[in-house]
C-alpha cells in the first residue's frame, strides 16, 4: 500500500526528493589503510565514502571498510573463526555468516566454540544497515553497476530504503551472471533474517516485536512465525513478506526453513538436481510419498506446497509457463487478486475450468498435475477444503490428508454435507473423472492392471477408466483394483455428468433429447434420469460417439445391478429380501431377480423388463451370452449387431452338431423371455408397434406380453404389414422349435404335442428336437385351431426342408449319443475346446474304417505310379490349327 502511494504521488509530481550527489569514486588508498588498520585490530584512520552506483545516495562505509568492526562485539568471534581472513568488502561479515550457519546445521567449528550473541547481534545490525544502500556493499556495487544504470535510473526508483536493490531484483532475469550472483546472495540472507531486507525491516519490525516475541532471530524463523500470523500483520507489512515469498519461490536455498529441514531429503533424492526455477522442490514432491522421506520435511513441504494452491503467483512453474494464457483466459481472476497473499486459488481453479482452452503446451502439462495434485490432498484444492471446512471437522476429523482419504470420507458421507460442499464435492468429481490420474485410489489399486489391459491407451479423455472397465469381471483383475473400478462405475451411473465420456460424446443429444430431464445450471443430482432418457430415445439419437458410449453404459448395467442408478433405487428392498446372498457382478442380481419375479415390487419389475428388454436387442449386452463367443464368431462373424440380428442369427444355427451346451441353453432362456414379452424381440417390438397398440391392445393391457405375442399369431392374416407378418411367423416357429410345456406362445398345443408327438414331448424344461415337425406332419390331427394356426405361420417363415436338414443334424448326434452311455462323443480339452472322444466298440469301428482308408489309398497311389491306371493316352500332333 505504501509503495503504491508513493507510485501515485511520483505520477503526479507531488513528490519531493533530495537530489542525489555527483558520484565520487571510492578512495581506494583510505579504503586500504583502513583494511590495514582493522587487520592490526585498531580504529580506522578516516571515514571512507561510497558512490559505486549512481542511481543510489553516497554512502559511509561501515567501519571504513565495508565490514564488520574488529574492535567491538565481534572482535573475540573474529580472532576464534576468521583469523586469516583479510577485513573490509564484507569478507569477515561473510566469514562469520558461514559459521553462523554451519552452527544452524548443526556443525561444530574445530575449536568447540560457537559465536557469541553479541556478535550475532553486531552481524545481524551490520546486514541491516548494508541493505539500505547498495553502495554501502561495494561487491554488488561493483557487479551491478552497468545494470543499475541501465534498468535503474532515478525515474523508475521508490523513494525507499534499498530501492537500487529492489530494483535489480525485480529484473534478476536481466542482469549479468555476476550482478545475478551477488543480488541472489541478498536474497539469501534476507531469507534467513528479514532484517537484511530493507523493505521488510522497516515495515514488519514492529509486527515481528508484537507477535512473534521470542522467536529466535535467523534461520527463517521470524518470517516462518510471521507467516504463520498472517490474518493479523499489518497490511504493508503482509504487502513486503509476499512480495518476498514470490521472489524466492523458485528456489528452495531461499526458503531457509524448508531447507534445514529437507536438507538430508534433498541430498538422498535429489542430489543431481540443479537448482533454481523450481526444481529440487519439484523432485521433492514426487518423492514425498516415499517411505524413508523423513516426515518433518514432507509435513513442511506439503504446507508449501498448499500455499502454492491458494495463489498462482508462489508457483514459479504456473508463472512461467502459463504467462500468457492467464492473461488471456483467466485475466479477470488475476486482475481481481490484491497485493498480498491469495486465499481461495481462483486463477488455478479458472485454469483448470477452462483448460482446453490453454494454447500453451506447457501450461496444459502443469494444470493436469494440478488437478492431480488436488486430487490426492484437499488442501491443494483450495474451493473444495474451504466449501468443506466445517464438514470436514464434523465428519472427518481424524482422517489425515494426503492419498485422497479426506476426498474419499467427504464422498462416503455424501448425504450428511451441506449443501455448499455437497455441491463444490460434486463439481469437483466431475473435473476429476476426466483422468486415471486424477482417480488416486483407482490408479493406486490397478497399477499392475493398467500395465496388463491398457499398456499402450494413453491418459486423458478417461480412456484408461474405460480400459479397466472393460475389464472389469476379468478372472486377472486383482479384488484391489475391480473394487476401485465397479465403485466408480457405481458413482458413474447416479449422473451423466460424472461419466466423462458419455457426457462429452452426448452432449448434443442430451440437449436435443433430454433438456427438460435435469437441468446442470440449477445443482441438481440427476440420479441417473439423463441416462434412462438417453435409453428411451435410442432410436432418435444420431452421433455415432454417443451411440458407442451409452452402449457402454448398458453393458455396465447388464453386469451390475449397481450401475443402473433408477433400478438400484426402485429394486433396493427386493434385492434385499430375495438376493442378499448374492455377489453383484457378472448379471447375477438380474437373473435372480427375474428367477423371482413373480415376488418383485412392481417398480422393480417395471425397471427390470425395461433393462432387460434393452440387453434383447444386443447379446453383448447378456453377460451370459460370453459363452456364445465361439458360435458367434464361427457363424456370425459377417451379421451386424444390434435390433436382436446376432441373436436370430444363433437361433438359425442352433441346431448345428458343435453347438456348445452353454450357448445353447442361453438361447433358450433368451427365447423363453422373448416368448413371455413381445418388447423383449426386437423384431416384433420394431415392426409390429403399431398392430400392437390397434389389434391386440387388450391383451397388452391385461394379460402381459406373452398374451401379445398369441394375439398377434392368432391375428396373423390381418396384421397391417408383411413384415410384422414375418416377424410373428419367426418368433412363431422359434417358439415351436424350443418347445416349452406350459409357455403362453404355445401352451394351445401342450394336449396335441402329447397325443400326436408323445416321444418328442419335454417332461421338463426345453425340446430341441422334432418336435416343430412332427406337429407339422401331423398338422391335419390337431384338434385345436389356435395350434393348428400357430403351426401354419411358422411354416410360412423358412422352407420345411432348411427346417428338416437342421432337425436331422440335431437327431444324428443325438442318436450317436446313444451308443455309448459313459462316454460323451463331444467334449472339452483343458483349452475349453470341442473336441471328438470315440470309446468301446464305436472307437473299435473307427479304426477299422481308418485303416480301410489307408489301405485304399496306398492301393491307388501304386497303380498311378505303375501306370496300371491308364485306360488310354490322349496324344496330339503338331500341325497348323
């Protein structure tokens, strides 16, 4: 505030200074029998004036030399450590600092002794006078001098105590390597004592005197004690401590705290690494979580390093790197900060809002480590800890911070935050879904799972997240990781916009199809409704990256009940009554709901047929059908997915002789749901919507959709179009073909399948055999017309003889298992593939027709060589065609 004032008043030429003198040279001679008289250790003969630099006042050297008094306080310390070093230019004022510090560190001199207070008293005095004038320390005068000139003329200067100084170091960058040496020298030692900064020790003295009495002088202590106070100094003297925090944040020499205390830390992990613009503390942070990095330098770095989070200006690698960009993007928040210290780290958070608007490479970098940072420690995330404060002590207060375990105790007791930190939580988790690394628990569980299942995906985009996913009911993933996994795809599932992909890729649909559904701008939880609508209006949506994405989402919810925020809800109490003692995961929850659904609530019925009449469009979509992989890829491979085409496409090769049994009974129970619920065919769905709704909209409203289905056969002639015709006249003949006693398609002909096909008939469960054909044989025997016309349309669908060839396939092998009642002829290997096991006399007769073949191919391989095989020779002659 006070160098702003004088600013304005220089503006407008209200300000009076006392011109500065003609400069006059150092008197070189006096200066040197005035070093001769101190080494002797007697008075100077003259005082000896200084005016190296211009642009600053003359000055008197202190003691006639430049340095400390060997009469006074210092004179015993000076004889016991410095003995041979020549005085004046600072040299002993040098000399006892390092022994000052040596005893900081620890080190003991070879005599025993340590300085005296009254020679700390005499060196700290001694500094504080130095600092006022640059000429009074004819090393940086001597060394700054060209740069003072050049970057510190009297226009550009405050009226203050060590205004030169100041100056070059608001310019470091500028300056000479030799100029840049000694002014990081004064930065050094007014690191450690205030006092040796002008500006400092004229403004905190008094806030020093009043709060942190007793603190003991040097070591950063007096900074670190005022710091600490922060709320209660005096506004010019918080103004000077920051401007010096800022100054010195990008070295950590220059934190003299931080470095005595992370000193050995330093030297154990970072021995190599240069310093200056941030680096050591760079290389300390990724170390921090180390087990031997000693718990008192990484309890000191952390606060460091919150403090960075609260203001942009501490971090040196944010100033740098994304100079331009704040000032484009997030100019206003940086216009808004004040000349002291900032608290809520608004110019980081805008960064990380707008991040795909940085143009910077490097500053891009820089805020995703931010956000990660933040991610892992709350403190780092100055909204989130601030909105969170009174949670955080009310609920988590005896969590510590680090590893993301404040973040995790915040979202465990979700339902019992306020509203602020519910809502800073929420806007959080969605930053935060973007990124594995941004996912601490997650990244910390699925190390060696990322290495196996998405080596090669890059981060970002929540491509990783996806990856794991995928993978999620894989036998390789370790209980750590899939329990990280399913809880995120948990938390995904309870609003769109924490599923990162979905929300990007859908964003266009959202907003043409499900605007009215939940409203992001007004900080509701949308609980899953956005994506049950995006569900129902699968047809109108266009962008084929949306249509990827929720069909990711589907698969989730076909796994794990959890996934389906509106289901999870609807069916929380039935899966507590009749599933408690199932594990969640792989469809298992669904299938004992629908095993159960005669006993569901009818919320949770309605919800379970919905899902279920989603997963019959796509059998990616079934959990069970992974048992199907093999038939899929051997006779589906060219058939597009979706609209229930890969499942028809099963149903036509059922009957084929290396259908495995597991495949075979998914198709099945798939079809006895398709038969008992006309929405869960696609095609009849698709197709026969509008007859629905006009020829058989009594038995939809009281009957269910088994009763659909026979409507729409008994109605089959006049159905609106041939190709809802052709829809009921396939799942007709399906039904027939999987014949199952008491289905409500075909339970019209349970009384003639008995009396006309007694030994095709099931006594339990599913027929694969002839039964279809046998009604149809015996068509003209039925007594019931409902039958007889259930057969006529499923003979109308495909050609008898396809429908034949198919049976018979099935009857051969069924016959061939028949010959040997302990041995199967198709098994498995310990691969999981079919494979032929012949036994007892079945083998026997096998290898006799082997050798026959054998035999019989020796025999003509001797004729063709002997020529006994030749009836006649064609032979053609040359000649003119």
């Amino acid at each position: 505030m006070r160098r702003a004032l004088l600013l304005t008043c220089m503006l407008l030429g209200l300000c009076v200074f006392a011109p500065y003198a003609r400069a006059v040279p150092v008197d070189a001679e006096q200066l040197e029998d005035n070093e001769e008289a101190q080494q002797d250790r007697t008075e100077p003969m003259a005082d000896v004036v200084s005016q190296v630099v211009e642009q600053a006042e003359e000055a008197e050297l202190q003691s006639g030399t430049g340095d400390i008094s060997t009469t006074d306080g210092c004179n015993e310390d000076v004889d016991r450590f410095c003995p041979d070093v020549k005085p004046g230019e600072g040299r002993l004022a040098e000399c006892l600092t390092n022994q000052l510090s040596d005893e900081e560190n620890g080190k003991t001199a070879d005599n025993g002794g340590k300085l005296s207070d009254v020679c700390k008293e005499e060196i700290r005095a001694f500094k504080a006078e130095r600092a006022t004038n640059i000429n009074l320390n004819l090393a940086l005068a001597g060394s700054c001098k060209e740069n003072a000139a050049e970057f510190c003329n009297d226009s550009a200067l405050y009226p203050e105590p060590g205004a030169v100084i100041t100056c070059l170091r608001e310019v470091e960058e500028k300056l000479s390597p030799a100029c840049k040496a000694e002014i990081f020298i004064t930065k050094l030692e007014a690191s450690k004592d205030f006092t040796a900064d002008a500006m400092l020790n004229e403004l905190c003295t008094d806030d020093a005197q009043a709060l942190c009495e007793g603190v003991e002088p040097g070591g950063g202590r007096q900074q670190d004690c005022l710091r600490k106070k922060r709320a209660q100094l005096s506004w010019d003297c918080q103004e000077e401590l920051f401007r010096q925090e800022v100054e010195d944040a990008d070295d950590m020499r220059l934190n003299a705290v931080l470095l005595r205390l992370c000193s050995k830390d330093k030297k154990k992990f970072c021995a190599d690494v240069k310093p200056g613009m941030g680096r050591a503390k760079m290389c300390l942070e990724e170390n921090r979580e180390k087990p031997d990095f000693s718990p008192e330098c990484k309890v000191k770095f952390e606060e460091m390093m919150v403090r960075r989070a609260s203001d942009f200006r501490l971090d040196t690698n944010v100033r740098d790197q994304c100079r331009d960009d704040i000032e484009e993007v997030c100019g206003y928040e940086k216009d808004s900060l004040d000349t002291i210290a900032g608290y809520d780290g608004r110019v980081i958070e805008c960064l990380q809002d707008y991040k795909d608007e940085l143009s910077a490479p490097g500053c891009k970098a820089i805020v995703l480590k931010l956000t990660a940072r933040a991610a892992q420690d709350i403190r780092m995330d100055r909204p989130l800890a601030d909105a969170c404060y009174e949670d955080r002590k009310t609920l988590c207060s005896g969590v510590s911070p680090g590893s993301a375990r404040v973040l995790r105790c915040l979202q465990d007791n979700r339902n019992q935050l306020t509203y602020e930190c519910r809502a800073t939580l929420f806007d959080q988790e969605v930053r935060l879904a973007e990124d594995i690394d941004f996912q601490y628990p997650m990244k910390k569980a699925c190390k060696a799972e990322m290495e196996l299942f998405c080596k090669d995906i890059p981060h970002g985009q929540a491509r990783v997240i996806g990856c794991l996913q995928e993978h999620d009911e894989d036998k390789e993933m370790s209980p750590e990781c899939r329990i990280e996994v399913k809880r995120n795809e948990i938390r995904e599932a309870e609003d769109y916009r924490l599923d990162y992909r979905l929300n990007k890729e859908c964003d266009m649909e959202i907003d043409n199809l499900c605007a009215d559904i939940c409203s992001p701008f007004q900080g509701q939880a949308c609980g899953g409704t956005v994506i049950a609508c995006l569900l129902e209006n699968q047809a109108n949506i266009t962008t084929e990256s949306c249509k990827t994405e929720l069909f990711a989402s589907e698969k989730r919810m076909g796994n794990d009940y959890r996934t389906d925020a509106v289901l999870k809800e609807a069916c929380k109490e039935d899966v507590n009554k009749l599933c408690a003692d199932i594990e969640p995961g792989d469809g298992r929850i669904h299938e004992c709901l629908v095993a159960n659904k005669a006993q569901l609530s009818p919320s949770c019925k309605r919800e379970e047929d919905r899902l279920q009449t989603i997963e019959s469009t796509d059998v990616r979509l079934r959990p069970g059908f992974k048992s199907c992989k093999e038939e899929v890829d051997v006779y589906c491979k060219e058939v597009k997915p979706g609209q229930g085409r890969v499942f028809r496409c099963l149903q036509a090769n059922l009957m084929e002789s290396d259908f495995s049994d597991g495949c075979k009974s998914e198709v099945e129970r798939q079809q006895s749901k398709m038969s008992s619920n006309w929405k869960m065919d696609p095609g009849v769905a698709e197709k026969c919507k509008e007859d629905v709704n006009k020829v058989c909209a009594a038995a939809k409203n009281s009957h269910g959709g088994g009763m659909v289905l026979k409507c729409l056969a008994e109605n089959h002639d006049s159905l609106s179009s041939s190709d809802c015709q052709g829809e009921v006249a396939r799942s007709t003949k399906m039904a027939l073909w999987q014949y199952r006693k008491g289905a409500a398609m075909t339970e019209e002909c349970d009384e003639d399948a008995q009396t006309l096909c007694p030994a095709d008939f099931p006594v339990g469960g599913v027929t694969l055999k002839k039964l279809g054909l046998c009604l149809a044989e015996k068509s003209g025997n039925i007594t019931s017309p409902v039958c007889k016309k259930l057969v006529e349309i499923a003979g109308t669908h495909e050609d008898n003889s396809e429908f034949e060839k198919q049976l018979a396939a099935v009857t051969i092998m069924d016959e061939l298992h028949k010959f040997d009642s302990t041995q199967t002829f198709i098994g498995t290997d310990k691969g999981g593939s079919s494979v032929v096991t012949l036994t007892g006399w079945v083998a026997l007769a096998s290898i006799i027709a082997l050798a026959m073949v054998l035999v019989g191919g020796v025999v003509y391989a001797y004729r063709k060589v002997t020529g006994t095989d030749q009836p006649y020779t064609l032979v053609v002659k040359g000649g003119d065609v």
